[in-house]
C-alpha cells in the first residue's frame, strides 16, 4: 500500500530561505509547500491545514503570531514550528503558550530543521491516532445503527474486522434487533458497497416460489412463468445475498442452497445449464440454529458452511444505555416527516421507556414513537400519549412494570424510498455543507455535526492527501 505522504507548509516571505528549507526537506517523504505572505497562509490554512508549519513570526502583512493564534483559535490538527532571529527568542518561546510545538532560531541547518519537524509530525500522528481510536471505540452512530452502548461497540468492531473478507456471515438475534441493518452495514463497510446489496426474507414467501425467487426461472418453468426471471442470486452478482430468516427455508431447497454456497454456481428452475456468480453470503435468524439443527430442521452441513463469522445482536433491554438515543433519534427523524414539534421525552417518559423491557426490540421503540408523533401534537412526549402498555394508568412506574408483561403491536416502518449512498460521500457531503452553511467556521460546523473540529481537519487532511 502506497504510504501517505505528510504536507509541510513553509510560510517564509524571503524566497532565497525557503528554497533553503524547502532543500534541507528534499529528501524526506513530504510534500513542501511554500507561501510568503500571511494571507496566503491563513487562506491555505482554510482550504486544507497541512500536518506541519514552518513559519517565520516577521511577515510583510501580519505578525506570524496572528497565524498561530488563528490555529489555536480553530483547533487545527497543525503542528506548528517557530522559525525566529536571536531578538525575538522570548516571542518565540511566548508563542508556546499557544500550541507552538518548538522553535527553531536562525541560522539553522538541516540536521537541526529534520529532526525538529519529524518530532512536531510524530506528535501529530500520535494525537491523530489517539482521536481515532477515540473514534473508533465510543462511536454512538455506525452506519445505520444508533448507539454508543458496549454490547454495540462490539458489533460495530466485529463488523469492521469482518467487512473486508468474503466469508459468511451469520447474524442472530430476536427480531427487531436490527439484523438487517446489520448486514447492510457489513455491505456498505466492505469493497463490494458499490454493488448491489439483495435482501430475501425467506419466511415471507411462499415455499413452492422460494426456488424461484432465489435462483430464478427460464419461461415455461411452471405455470404461470410467462417470461424469464433473475433470480436474487443472480440480482447479486459482485454483491451482497442476505437471506433473512433463513431458517424458514424448505429442507431440499437448503440442499441446492449448499450447493450454490460451495460452488458458486446455480441452476434456474426448469434450466439445464450452470450460471456462476460471485456474491457474498449473510444469513440472519431468531432462532437458535444449532437447536434447529437438532431437531432436524435445519441441515447440519449448510449450518456449518455458513456459521463462519457469527455476530449475535443484542436485544434491547441489554443495551439499555441506548434507549432514551434510539427514542430521540426517531422522534426528531418522525416528527420532521409529519411537519410536528415534538424536540424530546418528558421526564417521566423517560422513566417508563428506561423501565419497560421491550419485547419487540429497536422496531417496536420505532412504532412506539411514530405512533405518538402521529396521533398527537405537543412539544414533548408525555407518558399520556404513549400507547399501552406503556401508558397503564399514566404514573411512570406503573407504566414500566405494566408495559414489561404486553407485547405492542404495531405496523412496520415504511422503507427506504431514497437509494443509499456510500457513508464517506454522505460524510462528506455533510462536513462540506457544513462548512460552507457556517461561513467555513469549522468549529461551528462541527459543533452542528456533533464532533471535535479535529475530526473535520482530518477528514480534510485525508481528502487533500487523496487528491496530492
């Protein structure tokens, strides 16, 4: 894998010296870029902060020390290096106060400029890694999902380990744990995202049409076969097959499903010949496969072909830390579809959805909050509009204790009409809309998206570095 190379900005208004600088950094792997005036710096600054600047304090149009307070000012992840005479010494040492990370006093050679600014690009990487890390293990959304809780923490990791590779994966979990959602997240996360992504529900349709919708059929297969069909098999091809429910699935269609996971290759029904494709297998259930495995209902040999990467979805009373995230993220995103002014959950509420165990998972706290959304108007959710269970006798500990015994039933959500897009140019459509809606203040853009401004700097860095 080709290795990023780091930018350096030199802003020094006395070109002789910075064709010195820009020497000394000939043969380190960075890109120097040159400006000589204070202007030109901020202004590069705002299109795309480099990791490291070398920059002079006595420019003709501004003091250096505006430029570093600006960084500092605007959390910038630049490591900044003071270039300064013997007089201004103090200045330069007073600049630390700021972020500067060292200064450099004139005259200087090149041993003395490489090692200060690779200690200043160390440390950057290092603060850089920190915040990914940071990043990576307290993230509170992850594709479709919405939570920071530990069990989902754990998805989300198994997640990216498992995206990469081809291997099947094969989720569990009740229903309405998101296990969909999942398996579009291992699709979106993998190098198959802009293929498609098929989902099947196999307990949906009806077993003499199962073949059928799997592996297709050629005209006259059967009554009613007026013309050709691709099955999903076929729809997926460079893609993703998630069958879901998988073990609703006839016993003799699990054999030709088998034999289509180890081989690669399928029959329609009523063909003759072979079609091959190259699809990557998810499977999900809510039940327990190896119990069904030992009742007969499910073949031990494709269980074993496609439990290769398990991931169990947690119910949601086990990640209770994500309940009152997961009731305000659908309330904001309901309430906008229905032109309502509903902003959050009354304090009691809140105590009732904390107490309550619900059965029916992330898709029943859904249809809990569309329902509400729907049918009343107000500026917070009160234990009043709450269906029942959840309303029993409106006093919150009622509610809880009453709601944790009933099921609620409701309709499912409607789905998605817009096609999905890639998450890095949602992404990054959205820091830039960002910016652009606040004036390019990153730190008011990313105080709007929720994040540190040095994740937007280095979503800005990467995509420079990108384009380099």
């Amino acid at each position: 894998m080709k290795s990023k190379k780091l930018r350096v900005l030199i802003v020094e208004d006395s070109e002789a010296l910075a064709e010195v600088y820009a020497g000394y950094l000939r043969d380190e792997p960075y890109v120097v870029t040159h400006v000589g005036e204070g202007t030109s710096a901020l202004s590069f600054l705002e299109r795309s902060p480099p990791e490291a600047l070398l920059l002079d304090l006595k420019l003709p149009d501004m003091d250096g020390m505006e430029i570093l307070k600006h960084i500092h000012r605007q959390q910038m992840p630049t490591s900044v290096v003071i270039i300064t005479g013997h007089g201004s010494v103090d200045v330069a040492v007073d600049a630390m106060r700021y972020g500067a990370f060292d200064f450099i006093e004139k005259p200087f050679d090149a041993k003395r400029l490489k090692v200060t600014l690779r200690n200043a690009l160390d440390l950057q990487s290092l603060a850089a890694l920190v915040d990914s890390i940071k990043e990576d293990f307290q993230r509170e959304r992850y594709h479709g999902f919405v939570g920071g809780s530990l069990k989902m923490q754990t998805v989300y990791r198994i997640i990216d380990s498992a995206a990469p590779s081809k291997a099947t994966v094969f989720i569990t979990g009740e229903s309405g744990t998101g296990k969909e959602v999942c398996a579009e997240a291992i699709h979106r996360q993998s190098q198959r995202r802009e293929a498609p992504f098929v989902a099947l529900n196999c307990g949906a349709i009806p077993r003499d049409l199962m073949e059928s919708e799997i592996f297709g059929h050629v005209k006259g297969a059967f009554t009613g076969a007026a013309r050709e069909r691709v099955g999903a098999a076929g729809q997926a091809d460079s893609g993703t097959l998630f069958l879901d429910e998988i073990g609703e699935m006839d016993f003799d269609l699990q054999t030709k499903l088998l034999r289509f996971v180890q081989t690669g290759t399928f029959q329609k029904v009523g063909g003759t010949g072979l079609e091959r494709v190259d699809v990557r297998f998810i499977c999900a259930t809510n039940r327990d496969p190896l119990e069904e495995v030992a009742e007969g209902r499910f073949r031990e040999d494709l269980y074993y072909r496609l439990h290769v990467i398990p991931i169990h979805m947690p119910a949601l009373r086990e990640r209770k830390d994500d309940i009152l995230p997961l009731a305000n993220h659908f309330l904001s995103r309901f309430a906008e579809e229905e032109g309502k002014a509903f902003r959050g959950l009354a304090p009691e509420t809140q105590e009732v959805f904390l107490a309550y165990g619900w059965p029916g998972n992330v898709r029943q706290l859904q249809n809990v909050i569309r329902n509400v959304v729907v049918l009343h108007n107000g500026g917070q959710v009160t234990v009043e509009m709450l269906p029942n269970p959840l309303n029993a006798g409106t006093s919150p500990r009622k509610a809880g204790a009453a709601a944790a015994c009933e099921v609620e039933t409701a309709l499912p959500p409607p789905g998605d009409s817009e096609p999905l897009k890639p998450l890095r140019l949602v992404e990054k459509d959205a820091i830039e809309r960002a910016i652009d809606q606040c004036g390019g203040n990153i730190p008011r853009a990313a105080a709007l998206l929720e994040v540190s401004p040095s994740t937007i700097y280095r979503k800005l860095q990467a995509w420079a570095s990108e384009e380099d």
